[in-house]
C-alpha cells in the first residue's frame, strides 16, 4: 500500500511541477496537483517542501495571501524537527517572516528569525542572509543600536567562515546604518577599516569594484550630511568613475559578481539600482553647491532610468528614489522662479506617497517642509508657518528639524513677529545648533544676520553675515555667498557706502546668474538701479531697471499661474489624507518635453 501512495504523489509533484513550467504556465493545476499531495500522508520531508512550494506560488501567483501564510507556517513548524533540512526550513522562515513584516506583524517575524539565525550557525548562506534579514527589520523600526550589533555578529561571522568579500558588506551596512543614525564620530573608523579592506583586496577584481562603489557611497553620503559640498568633489568624482565601469557591457551580472563561495553570495542593490542612486547623490552635491542647472539635468536622466527599471521590476526601492529626487527637484524649481514646475512635481511626490502609505509615513515632514518652501515663495506666510509646524511636529531628524527652523525664522522676520522669533532664536543658534552640518551652521549665521538687518543693527549684522561668507566660501556652497553677499550689498547701500555695496552685489548677481536663482537677481538688480542712479550712470541705471523689470514680470506670471492651480490647496493640507486635486499631475517627463 505504502509504495503505491508514494508512487501517487511522486506523479503529482511532477504533474505539479509540469504545470508549473509549461508555456504558458497553468498556476491553478499546479496548486491543485501540490494540495492532492497532502491525501497520500507524504512523509514529512516532502509534506515540507510542499507547503513551502504551495506557499511561495500562491504568493506569486495569487491574491490568497492567507492560504499561502498558512502552508508556509506548516512548512516553517514540520521542517525544524527535521535534521538536515536546511534549504527548506531556513527559506521557509525568510518568506514567512518576510510575509508577515508585510502585513505589518514584525512582532511575529523576528522570532522566527531569531530561532533561524540560531539554527543555521552550520550554514554560511542562510545565517549571513538570516541576519541581513533581521538587522533590516530592527533598522526599519529604527532600532539601530540592535540592527548595528547584529551587523556587528555577522561581521565577525563572515570573517571566521573565509566569506571576505560578505564580511565587507556587513561592515559597510553597519556604516550606513550609523550614518543614518547620525553617529559620525563613531563611524569614521569603521569606514577608514571599510576603505582598507578594500583598497587592499587581492580577490575577485568584479567584487573589489563592487565594494568601492558601496564604500564611496556612504563616503559621499557622509560629506554631503555634514555639509562639505567642497571636500566631497574628489570621492564623487570617484564614484562617477566606479559606476561607469560597473555599468559597461563587459560587465558580469550581479549573480557572477557575487561569486561562488556559498558565503559571499550577496550584493547591497543591482547595479541598476546603484546607477540611480548615483544620480542622486550627484543631484544632491549639486543642489548643496548652488549649481541648479546640474541638478535639474541629473534628476531627469535619473527619473528617467527609474521609468525604465519601473517596466520590468517594480522595486519599492525605486519608489524611494523616486521620491528623493523629487523633493530636490522641486527646491531647485523654486530656486529658479519655477512655482507651476514645482506645484506639479510636488502633487507627483504626494500621489506616489499616496499609493504607498510606509512611504508617506517616513517622508511626511519632508513633503511638509517642500510646500512651506512653497508657500513662503507664494507669500502666503500663513500656510507656510503651518507646513513647518506640521514638519517639526512630525519629525525627530535633527537637519531637517533645523532647516524647517530656520525658514520659519525667515517667517517671523518678514512678518515681524519679533516675539515669535525671539522663542525661536536658541534652536537656531548657530553656536549651539542640533545638527552638524556645516551649511546649516552658516545659514543660521545668515538668518541671524537678516534679524540684524531687519532691526537695522547693520554692524552686528555686518559680523553674523562675514561669517557666513567664510563657512559658504570655505566649501563652495553658491547659493548661501549669493544670499549673503546681496544682503551685505543692501546693507551698505542703507548705510550709504555705494562702492562697498557695489563690490558686493556685483559678485553676487554673477554668482546668482550662474545658479541661477532668480530672486536673488530680482533683488541684486533693484540694488544696482539704485547704485547707478546714485553714481549717475542714466545708462546703466535703465538696464538694470529693465533686468528688474523682466524677473518681476517673470516671477509675477509664474505666481498667478501657481495660485490658479488644484495643486496650490496643497499648502492648507497638515494631517490626514491629501486634498482631492482637480488634475492628475503630469509626469515629469513629459513636463520637461523629453
């Protein structure tokens, strides 16, 4: 009897597996050939690897996620009394803790893990992908410290078990993870032993670029954080180069790169992926140095790339970048007098938040802070002042934190709101600033100085603003020696020096034209109408009246077009979900006529 069951369902699993990969597929016989297994009591290896079989095509191929939880957990509970079974009890606890992390049950996954990573010490593949997997999590919970240790574990794993190319990724997670957790002392001698091992790898040549790439990243990464625009210029051009090379058709897939030891089969993202995130790091160099121009043209080709990766496998990743290139494209659109450009792009980035609610609940006060920029563009100072409030309330990052704090500053001196202004001043205090970011350090110099100047204390705002112009200069931030160098040319002018005034604004308008920011030469060529006029110069005097002329008809037509669209009730959203627009926002592509 029990060799014609046997032979029973040894005919289904084929059957099943015959379905599975015919041309086209038949799912549904597959599924039932797999669950008429169960009639002939299988012995439990195979009543194992079923369950997981079920559980994993009815995760692909159907909506009966329920069905297919149930077959996995079966899967994960009969295979752990099983020895030697480690393929199917270790995948069955990756899908399954996966599956529950998806429906929002991480309280569920990590025990699974737990118990995995406990019982694949013998295995180098699963433990080091087990521990990827669990570190993850701790890290999307924000628990760092737990997520960093456990790096920490299978970086000493990998080193003992000879998987030294894993042994690298892992230490180059546990970086990015103390980047993101703003530890920077701690994590300059973890990226300093990171860049030696790969300096002196003498391995796999394909994986030895592989991990520059990583490891220039976060170098990157790490200089743009602290506000180094000038000092990151050699690393980024590094990085251009290293990405280059990883992308050229000589180039092995990533499965190759990996290698064969069972140890070192991993890769951080696809070199696809690398390639857009790449663009962004550039687009956010660009941003910081004031080079607008840059910015936009990156951001495209980047936006571009994600459309194309987006066709053949919908990442959630990609959505990330997706997102990130957004918010900086809109600031360089208001940098540039481009509120309709950036009015639709916004409404882009809060449809695809939208559509993915984790994405919406970690870059909130983000879209918060972009529409008080917003706002504060439009003068509608109300719903600026709202937008921040919203961004600060909902947010514990110290940068953005800060920067939603210096332009609510801005608020309450075009406002004059001294109070309001006054109770902010310590959380803006350049001396004593939460964040370690050498540009926002400058800018709060700059808004000090602006009180200064509101206040006409010119002397003490002359002080404030030299400082600025020392830090912005010290690392090539543009656009912040533009701000400055037109307000230290309006200050001069109201204390009547016309020649010191003039060697201001002229550098300034320069500089500015080169961003270009728009409101900035819409300021610097008011003044230098009235430094002609003063010097009688009738000839230079009338073209930059006209120059003045053109910004403010340009920003003028700009401005009435933003507050005529749906997308403008954007700025009176501060919680629960979006304000229904009108229109569906065009994608930027075709904005941009690509």
């Amino acid at each position: 009897m029990a060799s014609s069951q046997d032979a029973w369902y040894l005919s289904l699993l084929g059957l099943a597996e015959n379905f599975r990969t015919s041309s086209p597929p038949n799912i549904k016989l597959c599924i039932q050939c797999l669950q008429a297994v169960f009639h002939f009591k299988p012995p439990p290896r195979v009543e194992a690897r079923t369950h997981l079989q079920l559980g994993n095509i009815l995760l692909t191929h159907t909506k009966n996620v329920d069905l297919a939880r149930s077959h996995l957990e079966q899967a994960w509970l009969l295979s752990q009394i099983i020895n030697a079974f480690d393929d199917v009890k270790f995948e069955a606890a990756s899908v399954l803790a996966e599956l529950y992390e998806q429906q929002n049950q991480s309280n569920l996954s990590k025990p699974i893990l737990r118990k995995a990573i406990e019982l694949s010490q013998h295995s180098i593949y699963w433990h080091c992908r087990l521990i990827f997997q669990l570190a993850q999590i701790h890290a999307t919970e924000k628990d760092y410290e737990l997520a960093s240790s456990l790096l920490g574990v299978g970086v000493d794993y990998a080193h003992i078990s000879q998987a030294h190319y894993t042994r690298v990724l892992f230490l180059l997670s546990r970086c990015m993870l103390m980047l993101i957790d703003k530890k920077f002392l701690e994590v300059l001698p973890l990226l300093n032993q990171a860049g030696h091992l790969v300096d002196n790898w003498t391995g796999n040549q394909h994986q030895k670029e592989y991990l520059k790439v990583y490891f220039l990243v976060l170098q990157v990464c790490h200089y743009l954080m602290a506000g180094q625009v000038k000092s990151v210029k050699p690393c980024l051009k590094q990085l251009q180069q290293s990405i280059q090379t990883i992308m050229m058709p000589s180039w092995p897939t990533d499965d190759v790169v990996s290698g064969a030891n069972p140890g070192d089969m991993f890769i951080w993202m696809p070199k696809e992926h690398l390639y857009v995130l790449v663009y962004l790091v550039t687009v956010m160099h660009s941003m910081q140095a004031g080079y607008m121009d840059k910015a936009q043209k990156y951001t495209e080709k980047a936006l571009m790339q994600i459309e194309k990766l987006k066709i053949v496998d919908n990442k959630p990743i990609l959505s990330v970048f997706q997102l990130m290139l957004l918010e900086h494209i809109v600031m360089c659109r208001l940098v540039m007098g481009n509120k309709t450009l950036a009015l639709q792009e916004m409404a882009q980035a809060c449809s695809l938040c939208e559509s993915q609610p984790k994405l919406l609940q970690s870059h909130r006060p983000q879209l918060h802070t972009l529409l008080g920029l917003y706002a504060m563009s439009m003068n509608c100072m109300e719903a600026a002042e709202g937008q921040f409030m919203a961004a600060l309330r909902l947010s514990q990052e110290r940068d953005l934190w800060t920067f939603a704090n210096l332009n609510l500053g801005i608020v309450y001196l075009r406002g004059k709101r001294e109070m309001e202004f006054s109770n902010l001043l310590e959380r803006i205090n350049p001396e004593t600033l939460p964040s370690h970011s050498h540009s926002l350090r400058a800018a709060a110099y700059y808004v000090q100085g602006l009180q200064s100047f509101f206040l006409a204390r010119y002397n003490e705002a002359k002080r404030y603003l030299r400082e600025t112009l020392k830090m912005a200069n010290a690392e090539d931030s543009n656009r912040l020696t533009s701000c400055t160098l037109v307000l230290l040319g309006h200050i001069f002018l109201s204390l009547g020096n016309s020649q010191e005034s003039m060697n201001m604004v002229t550098p300034a308008m320069q500089l500015a034209s080169k961003i270009p920011d728009v409101h900035v030469q819409l300021w610097a060529s008011a003044i230098l109408k009235d430094l002609y006029r003063m010097c009688g110069d009738p000839v230079r005097e009338n073209e930059a009246y006209q120059m003045h002329c053109n910004f403010s008809q340009m920003l003028l037509k700009d401005h009435f077009q933003s507050s005529q669209m749906a997308e403008h009730n954007l700025i009176f959203w501060l919680e629960g979900s979006f304000p229904l627009l009108a229109t569906n926002p065009p994608s930027t592509s075709t904005q941009l006529g690509i």
